[in-house]
C-alpha cells in the first residue's frame, strides 16, 4: 500500500501521509479513522455525545469522497 511508502519517511506519520494521499495524490477515499484529532474535530460539528462508530457511519456515507470530509474536518478545528 502507498501509505506504507510514506510512513517509512522520517517525521511522516498517520495524518501527514493521509494527507498526501488526499491531497497530493488525490486519493480521495484514504482517511486516516482512528485519529484521536480527527475524532476531536468532528465533536465539534456533530455535538460531544459522537462516538467512534458513529464517526465510521458519517465517514461512510461521504464513500469515495471521505477524505475530503476527513480534511475539512481537520482543518476547520
């Protein structure tokens, strides 16, 4: 998997190789899902009682666009 060729990079890790994948490559269906940020941000939109199993079900209903949802959600924290 690509993501592996990232992560082998010194100071890459999860979230930045994700995000060249979304962003730099336009793999718009990689997100990173257990990102204690991302998890963090999206209580933010979505109200304090989200847990994780909801966030999988709104992250699947974005299918081959969830890693622009995943970037939004970061970014506007």
């Amino acid at each position: 998997m690509l993501k592996f060729g990232f992560l082998i990079l010194k100071g890459i890790g999860e979230w930045s190789a994700h995000l060249e994948l979304i962003r730099g490559l336009g793999r718009m269906e990689e997100l990173s899902g257990n990102d204690g940020m991302l998890i963090k941000c999206a209580k933010k939109y979505y109200g304090p009682q989200l847990l994780n199993s909801d966030l999988k079900e709104i992250q699947e209903g974005y299918e081959d666009f969830k890693g622009y949802w995943t970037y939004y959600i970061i970014t506007g924290c």
